[in-house]
C-alpha cells in the first residue's frame, strides 16, 4: 500500500492518541505525561530512544536496513543519509472553551497550538517508517520537543546534541505545523527563505511614588508614564524603521494599582516584538529602550527595561523547500499547495534548528470545514479547534518526506 493509504489506515490510532494528548495538556520543558503517552506509541518500535536530561524530551532514531549505493559503512557512519523530522509537545496556559468533546482536563491549561496533533501525527510517522525500514538507505532521527511556547526547547534539545543524535548531523530537517484558520481545511504552505519572524520580549517597570489620586503632584505616578510608553513605541516604529522591513510591537500584559483613586508605585507592561531582518532586530534592541529611559527621565521617573531576545527568524532552505514541494504535489492534489508570497509573524524555535540544518518547514490547515476558515478562532484563543481529518495526511507528510529525502540522497553517494 502507498504511504498516504497506510496513514489512512492508521487514522484512528492517531486520533485517539492527539485526544488523549489534548485531554492532559502540559506546559513548558517538564511534560511527564505526554512523554509516557509518546514512549508508549513508539513501543515496540526499533528505535535508539535518548530521554532529554534537563527537560522531557524524547529522541529516537531510526537505523535504516536498506544498501546505499556507496560502500555502505555501519550505521550512523559518514556516510549514511541522515533526515531528521521535528513535532513539538507543549501546550499554553489557556483556558479552553471548545465545548468538544475530547476538551483539556487541566484547569487553565490547553493544546491550543495544535502541538497534540503535532505530536500524534510524528508517533503514527514513527510506526509508518518503522514498517518501511527496508526501504530506508540511511536514518531518521525523530525530535520530539517540549517548550516551544516561549521555553526554547528547541535550544535546550540542541545543546543535548540532538544533531549529532545518530552519529552524524542530518542532512536535512523539516517541520509541521497545523493552523485552526487563515486557509481553507487541508491546504499546506510554506515559502523559501524567510518564513516566520523573530521574536523577543520587552518587560518594562516604571518606579514612582504612590499617593492620593485627588493629589497627583504630591505623588510621582507611573501609569500616564506608561501610558505613554505604549503608544510611543507604536508611533517610534513609523518614525524610524522602514516600512518595507516591518517592526510589529504588540503590548499584551499592562499592570498597575489596586484601585481607581489610588496612585501607585509602580506600574509595568509586557510586550512581543517581531522583526524580519537581522538589522531591524539589533536597531530596536537600542531604539526601545533609548525611547523609554527618555520618557520615564521626561516624568522624572526610574525605569527598568529588560529585553530579552527569543527566537531568530525561520529561515527554510530554498533547495529544500524546492524538495517539500514536491513531495507535497506528489502525495496530495497540486491544488492543496500555495506557496506564500510573504512571510508570516509568528515565530518558531524550529528556526533554531533550521539555522543548523538545510530544511524546510510546513504549515497545515486543520481550520474546522464546516465553518469560515477567514473567520474561525487562531492558533492561541481558547475557542480554536482542530479537524482530525488532516492527521493522517500530516502524518503521511513527515513519512514521506523522510522516505524521499534519504532516497535521493542515497542516490547520490
């Protein structure tokens, strides 16, 4: 049987697996219960399974049986073709609001990333590829990660040496990820070169003086200071960054007081900065906290900027992608396909990955069919749900890319 008719068959282990997933959601490095859950997919299976030491992470490798047509060294050898395939395992401190039926059991926590399908899609790849081992001149390396929301787990899974896994770095890396909205069910994306942005947090605190709202020159207040912080830093970006090389600054925590007629001591806010250029990144590192420091000495006040750089740009390998396409045209309809015309301002850890290895990355429409795909819940709201009918050709993706990848370049030792 093909590999998209195997997927499909294995369908309904998938599905159980990303619900059972998406029941029990974790957060950050430390996932105890969704690494049993994955260990117990992969059981049985002949892969070199490696647990991560500082976070709960879970590597395994598979040796493939099948000639190259070089000399064919032991396994792991130099010569052996190398693919790795990526899933990330995280959830978000989310309450979910779904209403299905399969809805997070944790109180204030859920999968509303579309990890648990991540993950469930790369466990049913894991049995598909074992199945075809024979087939395989070369290995797979299978990367489940936790803590991409915003723990780097991607950087702590490098500095375990992930990479270097089946004894030599891959050759080629790629990565999935499922979208509730944005395009019409089952369609797939991507685009070579920048493809997702770089993300870094600005925490600020601003340290007044308290006092009587009736009397605000006896006191030093820090809420109008960082009021105008806020809008600052919006109107900064039109003034000194171009508009052809975007800057996207968004304030998503604001803290201050305890009530309307109290002043406060303090007052702080959170934000999340996207850039799509290595000079715009290093520009805004000195241009924000520049502005701010003004503004709060303008108030005579103290200020307390920490910017704290996150993820670089996903940045996917143009040959690579090239490949994916493929691939992508080859298992599916030509007409599920579109290539991006601009990249997307959402970040990933994967880039971290991408930075090292030639690769690609993919995205999925999981958007729910049965509603407006324009219009449905994003990836992150409590109310965003995830059609399980794209398991099985996700799964089917990580599979064949694997398959395809190792072949050629076995091919072409």
């Amino acid at each position: 049987m093909s590999v998209i008719a195997d997927a499909h068959e294995l369908k309904d282990d998938i599905v159980r697996l990303r619900h059972r997933l998406h029941q029990e959601p974790e957060i950050g490095l430390e996932l105890p219960r969704t690494q049993e859950k994955v260990l117990e997919a992969l059981e049985g299976l002949p892969y070199e399974i490696t647990l991560g030491r500082e976070t709960t992470s879970i590597t395994a490798v598979l040796r493939g049986t099948a000639p190259d047509s070089g000399d064919r060294p032991e396994a792991g050898g130099a010569g052996r073709p190398v693919v790795l395939l990526r899933g990330d395992m995280d959830g978000l401190p989310v309450q979910e609001a779904t209403g299905v039926d399969y809805t997070s059991r944790i109180e204030g926590a859920m999968h509303a990333c579309g990890h648990d399908l991540h993950t469930a899609m790369l466990a049913g790849a894991a049995t598909l590829l074992a199945e075809r081992r024979h087939q395989l001149a070369g290995d797979v390396v299978l990367m489940f990660q936790p803590g991409e929301e915003g723990f780097d787990g991607a950087g702590v899974m490098l500095r375990e040496g992930v990479l270097d896994a089946a004894g030599r770095r891959p050759d080629a890396a790629y990565g999935l990820h499922v979208m509730s909205a944005m395009e019409p069910n089952g369609m797939l994306f991507t685009k070579p070169g920048i493809l997702m942005s770089a993300s870094d947090g600005l925490v600020v605190t601003v340290h007044g003086a308290g006092g009587h709202g009736s009397a605000p020159q006896a006191a030093k207040d820090p809420v109008t200071a960082v009021s105008e912080m806020v809008t600052a830093l919006q109107v900064m970006i039109t003034r000194q960054f171009n508009m052809f090389d975007p800057v996207v600054l968004s304030v998503g925590l604001l803290q201050a007081g305890t009530k309307r007629n109290v002043i406060p001591d303090s007052a702080r806010f959170e934000a999340t900065i996207r850039t799509f250029s290595d000079s715009s990144r290093e520009k805004m590192m000195t241009a924000a906290p520049r502005l701010l420091e003004g503004i709060a000495a303008a108030h005579g006040l103290e200020v307390v900027v920490d910017y704290r750089p996150e993820y670089p740009m996903t940045v996917t390998d143009g040959a690579e992608t090239e490949i994916t396409e493929r691939v992508i045209s080859e298992l599916f309809d030509g007409s599920r396909y579109a290539r991006l015309a601009q990249p997307m301002s959402g970040s990933e850890d994967f880039s971290r990955i991408l930075a090292e290895v030639p690769g690609s990355f993919v995205c999925l429409s999981a958007a729910d069919p049965e509603t407006d795909h324009r219009t449905a819940a994003f990836n992150h709201s409590p109310l965003a749900t995830f059609d399980d009918n794209v398991l099985a050709d996700g799964t089917a993706l990580y599979t064949e890319l694997a398959l395809n990848r190792i072949a050629q370049l076995a091919g072409a030792r």
